[in-house]
C-alpha cells in the first residue's frame, strides 16, 4: 500500500473506472480513500492470533431444508395477468436488449 495518496493515483483510478472527476472531486476522493487506506493500515495492526482462520457466522447456520415435489401453480393461475400469451404457455414481453 502506498504511504502516500497522490491526485495522481485518483486520476488514475478514476480512469480506469472511465470515471470523469472535477478538480474538487480529485481532492475530496484524494483525502477520503487515504483515510481508507490509513484505517485499513491500522486494521493490520490488530491482534488477531485468537481468532480462528476458517471462522465464519454462516458455519453455525442449520442446513437447508430437504427438496420436496409439491403441485405448482396452474398454467391459467400463472398467466392471468400477463397482458399477452406467447406460445406453448409462455408469457410475451416487450424486446428490451437490441
């Protein structure tokens, strides 16, 4: 991690994310991410040697439930608000990619 945030390294991240930044922009970003990386370089430093590697609130979850085949809806249930039919059953949307 640089020591050192410059406007530089802004601009160039900014470009990478094909962002277009103001000068004012520049420098309020330039001082916020270096606070970021100065809270992260703190982070570094915290005593983390009682924590377990591969501990995770998840892993105490309960597992999923088991699949089951039950009825679905009714063809005619599903489509009743479609405002049109495609075939076999299918509901007709309007083209959204070109």
């Amino acid at each position: 991690m640089p020591t050192v945030l410059t406007a530089a390294d802004v601009e160039r991240i900014a470009a990478l994310a094909h962002l277009d930044l103001s000068d004012a922009e520049v420098r309020l970003f330039t001082t916020q991410l270096a606070q970021i990386l100065e809270y992260a370089q703190r982070l570094k430093e915290v005593d983390t040697s009682a924590v377990s590697a591969t501990w995770h609130p998840g892993a105490a979850a309960p597992g999923l439930r088991p699949d089951t085949v039950r009825p679905s809806l009714p063809l005619e249930d599903a489509l009743a608000g479609a405002p049109e039919r495609g075939p076999e059953g299918l509901f007709r949307v309007p083209k959204v990619i070109e």
